[in-house]
C-alpha cells in the first residue's frame, strides 16, 4: 500500500501527459480533417521536408501568407509533430519506475502508433496514393483512441491495484458491511445483461462507421456511381444502427440506480449527445457538399447555392469527421466501463468507499 | 480406446479459454497424438464433443497423458506463450479448415504451425472464438481494434494503384453496337489510340495542333492550363498547382467529364455530361456551345438548387484566381475530346467498309493508324473545333428595358415596367411563347411533367430505348448509366434562375432557348409571322422577375 501511495504522482504526471497528448490529438484530427476537406494532402509535394526546408525550419511568413491548402498541410504536419514530441514526453514520464508495467507498455505503444500514423502520412505524400489517405484517416481516430485509453489507465492504474487482491464475494460481503442499505444495489451491478455486449457492438459498429465515412471522403475519381451509392447507403444502414444501439446504451445505463453505473451513464449520455449533433452534421454534410436532391420543394432551397470550399462548408464537413473520432472515443470508453462493470464494478465501487 | 476428454487451455489465473468448441470446427480428421519417438497415436473417437482434433502438444506431456488417458476425464495444457489466448480466436477464424492448434512448451521443436490466412476468414466462427473466449476488455479491446483496423487496411490496399485513364464513352459504343453489331466492339483499342494520338494521356494531355497546321485548336485552348487541370491533385516544387480539375470537378463529372463521377447517381440534377457538346447556359446564340466567359460564370457563380457550387472563393484568392480560367479551358478541352470520340463512333466507323473495319481492327497503337485514318480523323477535330472558336456574347440591343428587381420598385421606372410585366404576362399565356404548355397557367412549373430529361434522350429514346421499359432498359444500366429523370419545368415563383438571374441572362435563354432541354428559342418576328420583337422578350423577361417577387407586387399586378 504504501508503495502505492509513494507511486502517486507518477501517476499523476503520466496522467497530464497522457491528457495532454490526448487533447492535441483531437485538434490535429480537426487539421487532418480540413486537409482532406480542402483537398490539401499534396499541397506540399515533399516529405519530411516542406518545399526543401526542414519541417520546423518553413518560413513562418510564407507558411501564414501562402495558400490556404498549403498552411492546412503544413499546419498538420507541424501539429502532428508536436503531438509526437508530447507523446515522447509521457513516455519518459511512464517509464518511471514507480508506474506499473502495463501503463509503460501502452504508452510505449501511443508512441509508436503515433509515429506510424505520421509515416503514414509521409507515405500517402510520397507515394501520391488516395488509398493510403484513407488509410491515414482511419487510423487517426484510432490513434485517438489509444491515448484515450492510455488516459483512463493512468487514472486508474492505483485503484486496480489496491483491489485487484479482493475477490468479487469479499466484496459484497464487505459492502454489505459498510451499507447494508445498498448491498441489493450492488447486485444489481453484476446483472449487466448482456449490456457489455451491446456497447461492444456499439464500438465496433462506429469502426465500421468511420472506415465507411473515410470511403466516402476519399472516394477514388474512378469509383463507379454505384459503387459510391453502395458505400453512401450503407453508411447510412450503420448511422442507423449506431443510433439504435446509442438510444439502447443510453436507455439502460441510466435506468439503473446503483452508483457504479455513473461512469457508464456519464458515457452513455456524452455519447447520446454526439451522435445527435453527428446526425445533423451529416445531413449538413451530404447538402454542402451535394445540395438536397429535392430542390423544388420550396424557394430557399431551389435558389441556395454551395460555396466551394466556403467556410462554413468546410467547417460543416470537417465536423461530422472530428465528432466521429469522439463517438469512436466514446464508445469504446462506454464499453470498456460496461466490461469493467460486469466484471471489477463492483470491486471498484468498493474502492471508492474505502477510500472516502 | 474410449473415454470422455475435455480439453481446456489454461490462459490466466482467472480466466479458461475451452478449446472444445474450436476443434468441434475441424471435421473428418480423426485425433492423433505425436510422439517422442517419431509415432503418432490416433485417438478413436474421445467423445461426442471432441471429434477431431489434428495438434501438435508437448511431447513429453503428451507421452504421460497417452499412459494415463483411460482414467482421465479433464486434461488443462498450460498455455506456452500469453500471446496464445489473446490471437487464438483469430488463429482459429483465419486458418479455416487446415488450422491446427500448435501448441507448445519449453524447448520443443516438434512444432507446425501453421499460417493464418484471410482468405478463410469466417467472420460468424470468429465471433463465436471471441464470444467463447472470456476475454479480459481492458486488454482486449485495443487490440481487437487495432487487428480490426489493420484489417480493413489490408482490404483497402487491395489493387492499390486505380487505372486512372478516360472513360470509355460508353453511350457512343453501345449505340454502334446497337446499330451495326459486335463488330464494332474489336474498334475500341483504335478508337482509344486515336485519342490517344490527338489529345494525349489524362496526365499529359496534348493538343493536335502541331498534327496538321489547320485546326488551330490553341486560339481556344491554352495547353498550359489544361496541363494544370489534368493530373492527379498536388503542387510541383515550384509552387505551381496542378490537377485542378480532379480535386473540384471529377467527384461528379467524372474524369473525362462523362457526368459519371463517383456521386453521379446521387445528385438531381445529374452532373453535366461535357462530351455531347452542348451546354445548357450560353450566350453566344442559338444551338452554339458557350464562351469561355459563360463557363467562368457559371463556374465562379454556381447553379442554384444543384450540387454545382460557387467557386467564387477561388477568383478572390491570390492564389487560386488562375483557377476557374484553367478549369474553363479544360471543360472545353473535355468536351471538344469528347465530341471528336463520339463522332468516330457515330460518323466515322458506320461509314466504313467491313475491309476497312478489318483493318482498323487490327491497330494496336498510334503507330499503326493509316495516313488516310489520320487524315480523316483529323478532319473531324477540325469540324468539331469550329464550333468552339469565335464565339462571342450575343449584342444586347434593348438593355434600357432591363430592370433590376425590385431595386427599381421605387424609381420613376416603376410604372414602365410594371405595364412591361403585364405585357409579357399575357404573352406568357399566349400560344405564341407557349410557356404555359410545361410551366404551367400560373407559372409553378407544374404543366409537363410527364416526360424525362432532354439530355438523356440521345441514348435512349433516339437510340429506341425506353427507360420505363425494365428489359429495355437493363442493357444500359449494365453499363452503368443513370436512369433518366422526368423534366421539371422551373417554378417561375421560386426566382431560382439556374443560368443566372441578370436579366440579360434571362433575355438569352428566351431568345436562344436552352440547349439539350425543352425549352425553345422564342422565334423574332423577322424569321417567323408568329414571332416576338427583342423588346416583347424583354416583357417577358420582366414577368419572370415579377413573379420571383409575386408577393411584392400581387396587388399592383
């Protein structure tokens, strides 16, 4: 125990850093995604280099004047960079002694995905291929994911620890002990029914989601018609499945009463949240980009016309992507508090108690 | 011998991994068990839930168990590496029929194993080993997810590097097809090395100018800019921007503007096909292509209530203002190309001979084209090339009638041009002008609504197709060609003019009509008896702005 409390600011550090990585990967998420929006990935045509100069070494004055694509590409690759460097930072931090072992290892991990995820970039560059775009879109968010995860562990490393010895009976007989008037309740945290599951599916449906939505987005110039129609409604079909199990998630979650549900609550309700603003940003999405099919229906739309590349389109478009990386976010932080629920729920709640 | 095994992998303190329903998967492969010796033993039928199993153990393990088999009921293999019970549902799921479980300990060198493959991905026997294997989700979803994502990488780099060419200009082959016979399908290869000769790659495109001294296709056409707009997107060292065209156009137009862009068949309108040579909003007269100027309008303005937008933020940037000139070049580029490989299909190959058509048939390159060939294809550039150059607005001879509504409501013009409004309105009910016909009594567009998109009409009903006909139509759609929609007259009331709503852009399309749609070309009283006078156009051209702003003026009108 007392190991654990000396192990405390570790923690805490690698906490920051971790928060820290994490934060500016959604920022960077938002410049990857206006790059794709502005049509900006070969705007500079080198790689690492940006026009000859070393990366931290372009003109300020050139990068701030130059095209709009331009300072979206570079501004990507500058951010992308410093992302690395923070990244770095928690690395050296976690590998403290005093952290545990699986929190170095994860860290090492973000690290190296975040380098990959900048090769990858390097490579689309260099190779001049949309594929690999698509590819570098999709793991974006998924690089996203990992620092998240990466966050969760490090504010939770010291609590498993202290309960990990515990059984789930001792437990209950335990809190039994302390509040005899919430030990049904507790239960009732065991009885998860299969909620783990469908936030499981929930998560990996967003996967699906977002490697469809990244289709779309990179769609090749010599995609037939029905191929991009095919990718469009089946796009749709998973939204809609998404929703579905979001409204399943959210319904069931706050349904309950018992305390440890909190955590999946909290997630469940932010997740219900963004994916009712992703809805509205995805019909958003589909009339800047492509108007409304049903034009005649009344003047305001007959007579509106779509700004190419206009702010709010570009803002429109690149916000259902970076509200995508959240709702992936999300939901597999709700299905790892869901597994956890089934599983240690009960254990953690325990912990709590102890420790207040 | 007989007796009841279940096998189960230990993986962890706290969790068991049951390899039964895994090796229930493996069928008509009794279970043998390899020795140190080099022998194997066959376990006759241990039971009705372990049938078949082809594995490798440790061998000392295995040798002990094989003594003592006859009273063993439960048998827990330790597992030989972590990593085992994190990937076995996946070993499992991918290696499909021939898997086998390998399992190993210590130093033993007796093991097989054997390779995954995503060609026997079973998604359904996956999630079964995932659903069977209680999995610790703090360590298994990460990587489920990153597994999951290197995935779908690995689908999507599957034929990595797309063909980019021009589309085939598939109406035109289906058309001789249709008309003369399969022939006409061995000419493809010296159709595609003929444009290949006149104008070039998609990447480096070229004009035929230097071919014979007569085209003069450069006096339309600037190179440099339609070597800007072809290509794929990016910047040269330089600075210099290229592929224009395929970063702002080809989403809907498609590469070689064919209208058949990836999101074509989700758009209304249908995204324009430039190959057919017409335009619909022009001003250069009646059934001509448009200026170069009509095009930068409508590409820096858009077309309201379309998927076509305004790119009126490139001509305010410094550094896109060249932009919309050199995508205005290549439009024409297109469909001066696209024309030329329409008229070689339709003119030129109906009129040869089967002898020629043998010969043709035979080309493999530009190499192989014949000085007479090339001649003859070069005159057909020159045809369609006249169409394009000298064109230039049609004079504007009675502009102090056009009024800017409803600026004008309160100038001393007010009155002149609500009488001009009135005028033009009972034109618009006469059966001179005919308007009523499609846009209805009142003007909300609501009179034919029956009949399908004049654009269309080239490759289906003049080709003796009907799109409602499901069998006549299924050829067309193997092509993956878009249905045709039926026609909606503009609702007037609206005020949405999608060529514009100056008035003098109005004034044009009454006079000159709009090409490829219904609407006609008001016949002037100097060719026709049944005519209208330039300033009786203006009066309609006024009623159509009044009635954008109806609700305005309703009581004055």
């Amino acid at each position: 125990m007392l190991d654990q409390h000396s192990s405390e600011p570790f923690y805490c550090r690698t906490r920051f850093w971790s928060l820290c990585v994490a934060i500016t990967i959604f920022p960077l998420i938002w410049a990857g995604g206006l790059v794709t929006t502005n049509d900006a990935g070969m705007a500079v045509p080198d790689w690492p280099g940006t026009f000859g100069y070393n990366l931290f070494l372009y003109p300020i004055s050139t990068w701030i004047s130059g095209p709009y694509d331009l300072f979206v590409e570079h501004g990507h690759r500058l951010l992308g960079a410093f992302v690395g460097l923070l990244a770095i930072a928690l690395v050296a931090v976690a590998f403290a002694k005093q952290t545990s072992k699986k929190l170095r290892l994860w860290s090492l991990a973000l690290l190296i995905a975040i380098i990959c995820q900048g090769l990858l970039g390097g490579v689309r560059v260099l190779a001049v291929q949309q594929r690999i775009a698509l590819i570098h879109g999709c793991t974006g968010p998924l690089v996203f994911l990992l620092a998240s995860y990466v966050v969760v562990l490090s504010g939770r490393s010291r609590s498993v620890a202290i309960g990990d010895h515990l059984s789930s009976q001792a437990i209950l007989d335990a809190e039994t002990a302390i509040n005899p008037i919430d030990a049904s309740r507790l239960k009732e945290g065991f009885m998860t029914r299969g909620f783990h599951w469908w936030t499981t599916i929930l998560a990996l449906s967003t996967i699906f989601q977002l490697i469809i939505g990244a289709s779309l987005r990179h769609a090749e110039p010599t995609l037939k018609p029905v191929g991009f129609m095919a990718i469009t409604h089946l796009h749709l079909t998973f939204a809609t499945i998404i929703f579905v199990l979001t409204v399943v998630t959210f319904l069931r979650s706050w349904t309950k009463k018992a305390s440890y549900w909190n955590e999946a609550k909290r997630y469940s309700g932010l997740l219900f949240l963004l994916i009712c603003v992703q809805v509205g940003l995805g019909i958003a999405t589909w009339f800047v980009n492509y108007a409304w099919p049903w034009s005649g229906l009344t003047a305001d739309l007959a007579t509106h016309v779509n700004e190419l590349k206009g702010f709010w389109e570009t803002m429109i478009v690149t916000g259902h992507q970076a509200v995508g990386s959240l709702i992936l976010v999300t939901s597999f932080l709700l299905s790892l508090a869901a597994w956890r629920l089934s599983q240690f729920g009960a254990k953690n709640h325990f912990i709590k108690q102890v420790r207040t | 011998m007989q007796f009841e095994l279940e096998i189960s992998l230990k993986t962890s303190k706290k969790a068991t991994f049951p390899i039964i329903p895994v090796l229930q998967r493996f069928e008509a492969s009794p279970v043998y068990l390899f020795l140190n010796d080099g022998s194997s033993t066959e376990l006759d039928r241990p039971g009705a839930q372990l049938r078949h199993i082809k594995g490798y153990a440790d061998l000392t393990f295995i040798k002990d168990l094989t003594t003592a088999a006859t009273s063993l009921r439960r048998i827990k293999i330790p597992p030989p590496a972590a990593y085992m019970r994190r990937f076995m549902p996946f070993i499992c799921a991918f290696g499909g029929k021939n898997a086998g479980l390998a399992f190993t300990s210590g130093t033993s060198s007796a093991v097989d194993f054997i390779t995954p493959s995503i060609c026997n991905f079973e998604p359904l026997f996956f999630l079964r080993c995932c659903r069977l294997a209680p999995m610790n989700s703090q360590r298994m979803l990460p990587q489920t997810c990153f597994l999951l994502l290197a995935l779908a990488s690995c689908f999507s780099l599957v034929g990595c590097t797309p063909n980019i060419q021009y589309p085939d200009h598939l109406l035109a082959e289906y058309r001789a097809q249709k008309e003369v016979g399969n022939d006409y399908m061995d000419l493809k290869v010296f159709v595609a090395s003929s444009l290949s000769w006149l104008f070039g790659t998609i990447e480096t495109p070229t004009l035929p100018d230097d071919l014979r001294s007569d085209l003069h296709l450069s006096d339309v056409l600037d190179i440099n800019s339609i070597r800007r707009a072809a290509g794929p997107v990016g910047r040269n060292a330089d600075g210099i921007e290229s592929g224009v065209f395929r970063k702002h156009c080809t989403i809907c137009h498609g590469l070689g503007g064919d209208g058949l862009g990836p999101s074509a068949m989700m758009l209304a309108p249908y995204p324009r096909d430039y190959r057919r040579g017409t335009f619909k909003f022009a001003t250069s007269g009646q059934g001509k292509p448009p200026s170069h100027d009509d095009l930068v309008r409508i590409i820096t303005d858009g077309i309201p209530g379309t998927a076509m937008p305004a790119m009126a933020a490139l001509a305010n940037d410094p550094h896109f203002k060249e932009d919309i000139e050199v995508l205005a070049d290549y439009v024409v580029f297109l469909a001066i190309r696209g024309e030329v490989e329409r008229r070689i299909w339709l003119e030129f190959i109906p009129e040869l001979s089967q002898e020629e058509m043998n010969e043709l048939a035979k080309v493999r390159d530009a190499n192989d084209l014949t000085l007479e060939s090339k001649q003859q294809l070069l005159d057909i550039v020159q045809t369609v090339g006249e169409r394009w150059r000298n064109l230039a607005p049609t004079p504007n001879s009675v502009s102090s009638l056009a009024f800017q509504w409803p600026e004008d409501l309160e100038s001393e013009k007010h009155a002149e041009m609500l009488a001009s409004a009135k005028r033009g309105a009972d034109l618009f009910q006469s059966e001179t002008t005919a308007c009523v016909q499609c846009h209805g009594a009142t003007g909300n567009g609501d009179g034919r609504l029956n009949d399908f998109d004049e654009w269309t009409k080239d490759w289906t009903f003049r080709a003796g197709v009907d799109p409602r006909n499901p069998e006549q139509w299924k050829p067309l759609k193997r092509l993956g060609l878009l249905k045709p929609i039926v026609d909606q007259p503009r609702n007037l009331h609206y005020g949405a003019f999608r060529g514009g709503d100056d008035p003098y852009l109005i004034f044009n399309r009454l006079a000159n009509g709009i090409a490829g749609t219904p609407m006609p070309a008001i016949p002037r009283i100097e060719s026709s008896p049944v005519g209208l006078r330039e300033d009786q156009i203006w009066d309609l051209v006024n009623f159509c702005q009044s009635l954008a702003f109806e609700e305005t003026n309703r009581s004055e009108l």
